[in-house]
C-alpha cells in the first residue's frame, strides 16, 4: 500500500473537506483527466483510475471513517477498494457512491448534454411531449389582411381516468425489480460500463401491475380538439406559428410540447407577390400607350385610379405605393407593382387600317416619334454599310 497516494491529496482536498467539496473536487479532475479527452494518453488513464478510487472512498461516509481510522489497509477490511468500476463499486453493483448523478453530469459538461431526472437516475424523469406539426392553407386575400382560422388536432393527451399514471384507479405503478426504479441496467465492457434502458419497465423505472381500463396501463389516450389560431397579416407560404404547449402531453409530469402551424398561401387568378409586394399586369390600347390616360387598376383594397403618361413603352412597371402586404414584425407595408402591357390590335378595319397607314407615313420621317426602332435601325446601317 505504500506506493498509493494519500486519497485526500489525489482529490486535492483537506482531510476535514465536505461532501460536496470532495464532489466537487471529483468533478473538476475527471473532466480534465477523463480517457475520452485524453485519447491514447496512458497517464491520464491511469490518473483518471486513481481519482475514481480515491472518490469512491471519500463519498462514502463508511468508507471514508475506515479510511481516516486504518489509510490504505482498509480496502483488506471489507471496504471492496477496487474503485467504481470494479466488482465492488457502483458500476459494478454495490458501491454506495451514486456515480450515475456524477457521470451524468460529468458526460455532459464534455459532451454537451446533461442526463438530468432525480437523482441521477433515468426512472421516472419528466420529460417533454412530442412537438406537432400541422399545414394549414389560406387564401391570397387572408394572407393580405389576417385571419382567424380553426384546426382540429388529434392528439395524445393525459388519460383523464387515471391522471396519466397508467395505473387503476386505487392503484399506483411499482418500482421496477430489475433495475430498482433507475430505467437503465448497467453491463461492463472493459474499462468502461455501457447503460441501457431496462427492458422490463421499457426505461420508466416503474411497472403497472393493474393497468387503468382506458388506456390499458398506457397513461395516455388520443383525443380530438378544435383549437383556434390566429393567422396575422402579411404571412407567407412555408412560414410557421408557433404554439407553446399545445403538442402532446408529456411525461411523468413534464410539459406538453408544442404546436407548429406550417402556412400555405393559395395561387391567385391575378395578383402574384415576391416578398411584401404585389405584382399584376394590366393591358393598355395602343392609345392610351401613345395619348396617355388614366386607368381603373384592381388591388386588394379595391380599385384605385392609375395615371399613364403619353409615350409609355409596353412592360413598363409603375408603383402603387403601400398596396402591398404588412411587414409582420416591422409595421408598414409593401407596395404593388404594376407592369402594363400595350395591346396591338389583332383585326382591323379598312378604315383603321388605313389611317394607321397615314400615321406611319407621318411618323416615318420623325426620328423622335420611335427613338429605339430609329436607333436600330441605324446602328444596323452602320454595321453592314
């Protein structure tokens, strides 16, 4: 025993150290030394072997009098002093120390998660319901101005007979024999010890022996509802809502999970949108194209009157200022853009067709009157002359 260290000077602790400075201690020196982020390193390894024994002494209140009273001698005393990993430590089934609260801790402060529950134990944690998902389609006018819409949801929900628990009225579940109400059994596999979920109570750490007659010992039942939803203005297709608490139910006393409402917009017959605006064509005459005019143009809000100055080209985009959609979330809106599109006549009559023949001869000599048919014209002159 004489190469072994002092336990209290392996965790870097006083003799007269609490509980739960010397878990503290514990904590901080396997996180540093543990094999998992000291990969090959045989001296970490072993370090990480050496804190491991030291703590399982010094948690345990009997052990730790034994070895204030005897040092290292007390491992021969019925101590088991073979760490938490060996036959008489915890992983190894029946050390004192509760290492499933330490490691789990320990895991997460590496791995980023933490196992949580009471304890330190899987048995019986609450834990939140499943989160839902639904679509829900509106019309092109009800994304413009908002709308109230109801779903119906068929979801799990709390057995109203036995208040979840699973178990007959009168009744109430058991701790679980195999695992002892932990959820989990513990094999050893070389160094480390592997947990998995108990297949006896399923990872719940309990067992129903006289399952409630609604929900045959499942402690949930399906459910229909209607719920309401607000659907604000301005919304778009592919956006989702987000209801707290509206999922299914959840477990051993955890929180319900959420209600996510995914949104379809419809296709209009007229009206197209990119983002806050609107977009639409309108057709002009050729008259009103040349002449100029005012126009009836439709927008969500009814029909507004829209100015076209004389020599407007066909495509030409006009804006509607504040006929869009809300910005949800920022106020005001977007706006409405209107291409027009100049309509040719297709038919004729010889009297139309004619005066077009006169205009074309009066245009014909004006350079000005068609300043990109002109310019085409004479940059292709160019180019072959």
């Amino acid at each position: 025993m004489a190469d072994k260290r002092d336990y209290y000077e392996v965790l870097g602790v006083q003799r007269g150290a609490g509980a739960e400075e010397v878990k503290k201690a514990f904590r901080k020196l396997a996180v540093q030394f543990h094999p998992d982020k000291n990969p090959g390193d045989k001296k970490a390894e072993e370090k990480f072997k050496e804190i491991n024994e030291a703590y399982e002494h010094l948690s345990d209140p009997q052990k730790r009098k034994m070895y204030d009273q005897f040092g290292h001698a007390a491992s021969n005393m019925g101590g088991g002093g073979q760490g938490p990993f060996g036959a008489g430590g915890p992983f190894g089934g029946g050390g004192a120390a509760d290492f499933g609260d330490i490691f789990g801790d320990i895991f997460g402060d590496i791995f980023g998660g933490a196992r949580g529950g009471r304890g330190g134990t899987r048995g019986r944690r609450a834990r939140a319901g499943a989160d839902l998902e639904t679509q829900v389609d509106i019309t092109f006018e009800e994304a413009y101005k908002g709308v109230e819409k109801v779903i119906t949801l068929n979801k799990r929900v709390d057995c109203e007979t036995c208040l979840g628990s699973g178990a007959k009225p009168g009744t109430s579940p058991e701790t679980c024999k195999i695992c002892s109400g932990r959820g989990e059994v513990t094999f050893q596999q070389g160094f480390f010890a592997v947990s998995r979920p108990c297949t006896h109570c399923h990872g719940s750490g309990q067992t129903i022996t006289s399952p409630c007659g609604t929900c045959k010992g499942q402690g949930k039942t399906k459910k229909t509802s209607q719920l309401k939803v607000t659907i604000p203005a301005g919304i778009d297709t592919g956006q989702r809502l987000k209801l707290s608490n509206e999922g299914e139910a959840g477990e051993h006393g955890g929180p319900p999970g959420d209600l996510y409402i995914v949104i379809q917009v419809m296709d209009h017959d007229f009206f197209k949108r990119e983002g806050a605006e609107i977009l639409c064509d309108a057709p002009i005459t050729f008259v009103h194209a040349a002449l100029g005019a005012e126009i009836d143009i439709p927008t969500l809000d009814g029909k507004v009157e829209m100015k076209i100055p004389a020599g407007t080209q066909s495509h030409k985009i006009f804006r509607l200022k504040g006929k869009g959609l809300p910005h949800i979330g920022r106020g005001g809106r977007g706006d409405q853009l209107v291409r027009v599109i100049v309509e040719v006549p297709n038919r004729l009559t010889q009297e139309q067709a004619e005066h077009l023949r006169k205009f074309a001869e009066l245009t014909q000599k004006d350079g000005k009157a068609h300043p990109l048919s002109h310019g085409f014209f004479e940059r292709v002159k160019r180019i072959f002359n």
